[in-house]
C-alpha cells in the first residue's frame, strides 16, 4: 500500500533540528501505521535523489493517526523538493 499526503513547508537552510511531521491518509482517512514500517524520501523536482527511501531517522510519533517524523541527519541545500 502506498499513501500519499501533500504538504508545504517552508525551511531554513541548515536547519536538521526541525522534524518533516505528516499524517499519512488515503482517501482522506488516517493510514493505522501499526506494524508498518515507515520510508521517507527528498527529490528534486526533476526526481533526482536528494535522500534516496530510507526508513533511518523516521519515527511513527503515533501509529493509530498516521503520523510520523522524518529527522534530518544532514541539510539539503536551498532548493525546492518534493518529500514523501
């Protein structure tokens, strides 16, 4: 299964202290993440990898709603991409 959300935000660059936060939801509804296991990725609009799917530094911050957190070990540089 794959679910998709869409979220603007805007960051600082440099900042890797700040979580990427997002609830997960297909048609609308909450993805339940119990027993999942959770990928983020960061491309360039062109679809480059910024930062190939990993499931390092994602944390489920609650299962039942569909959210998570990505945290940043490294800063990507000024740009726009798209994250999912």
């Amino acid at each position: 299964m794959t679910a998709n959300t869409r979220k603007m935000e805007l960051r600082t660059v440099g900042d890797q202290r700040t979580p990427f936060a997002a609830t997960l939801q297909q048609d609308g509804s909450a993805v339940n993440l119990t027993s999942m296991t959770v990928k983020f990725a960061l491309d360039e609009l062109d679809g480059t990898d910024v930062i190939a799917a990993t499931d390092s530094g994602v944390t489920i911050t609650d299962a039942s709603a569909g959210e998570v957190q990505y945290t940043f070990s490294t800063s990507p540089p000024a740009g726009t991409y798209a994250a999912y």
